[in-house]
C-alpha cells in the first residue's frame, strides 16, 4: 500500500475536526516546500523605498498627542518595552 493510499484510508476514518488540522499542516508545507518554484517578485512589482519612508507613511495619520506618548529611549530600552528587561540609563 502506497503512503497516498494509506493517507485516504486515515483521512476515511477519522473525524472532521482531525482532517482539518492534518489539511491545514498539508497546505503550510506544501507552501513552504514549493514557494520558490512561483514565479519570483520583480523590483517592478514591489516599489522600493527607504524603511524611514514607509515608517513616515504608516505614522501620517497618526495624532500628535500619540506621537508624543511614544517613549523617546525605545531604540535604547527595546528589551524593556518589549520584554520587560531592566531599563538601561
């Protein structure tokens, strides 16, 4: 018996909710497996531009007061805004 023919003959007996979580691992490794046979993004595709462009973008909208509540140590302290670690001086 081939392992597809063995696959069915599980996926046949078992409940729904089981053949969705095993449909789910199926599709994430075929995704992974296969992404780069897809046909490769080009610099066309994708507008290239500086980070602190994009980051000046997403923060447009933003109200000032927000702004201001942004701590001003954050590159500094990261693993305390992130993780709790001890703040650095």
């Amino acid at each position: 018996m081939t392992a597809k023919e063995q696959l069915l003959q599980e996926i046949q007996n078992s409940p729904e909710l089981l053949i969705q979580e095993v449909l789910d691992f199926f599709l994430f490794t075929k995704n992974r497996r296969f992404r780069n046979s897809e046909p490769e993004t080009t610099d066309k595709q994708i507008p290239q531009q500086p980070i602190w462009e994009f980051a000046q973008e997403l923060m447009q909208d933003a109200p000032p007061e927000e702004l201001a509540k942004l701590p001003a140590d954050s590159a500094r302290n990261l693993d305390h805004y992130l993780f709790g670690a001890p703040k650095q001086p």
